[in-house]
C-alpha cells in the first residue's frame, strides 16, 4: 500500500493523502487485531491457569507474558514498515 502511495506520488496523482491515510488506517487495524487476539490468548490462559495445579500456573504466566513480548515486537516491525 505505502509503495503504492509513493507511485501515485510519483506520477503526480492527487489522492495521494487518501492512500496514506488508508495505508496507516490499514496499520491501527492490524495493531488493533494483534491486541485483541493477545488479549484473548492471555484471558484462556489465565481461566486454565485456574484449573491446573503447581508448576504449571507459573508456566502459564510466562506465556501470558511473552504474548506481551509478542505483541510489542510485532507492532515495532509494523511500524518500521
């Protein structure tokens, strides 16, 4: 999309705002979509985290904590797209 937006720019087109806004529209709902799956991910460790005993919970606890990991980093790489 971006790559897109420089062509158009490139070749004089006026609409040009419109396809970088579309570009980054396109970028928060990727980001949006990433948090909300962390989100669940984390809310079904944590309900299973209830039902196992011992050593586990804190295995599960470190998931939920690298799916923060996760999320951070892949929404780094987005935005240095």
């Amino acid at each position: 999309m971006e790559s897109e937006a420089i062509d158009a720019l490139q070749k004089g087109e006026k609409n040009i705002e419109d396809k970088i806004r579309a570009f980054y529209n396109r970028m928060d709902e990727v980001h949006k979509k990433l948090n909300q799956l962390a989100a669940e991910i984390k809310q079904e460790l944590e309900a299973y985290a209830v039902t196992v005993p011992g050593e586990w919970v804190q295995t599960l606890h470190q998931y939920t904590q690298n799916i923060d990991s996760l999320v951070a980093t892949m929404s780094k790489m987005f935005q240095q797209l």
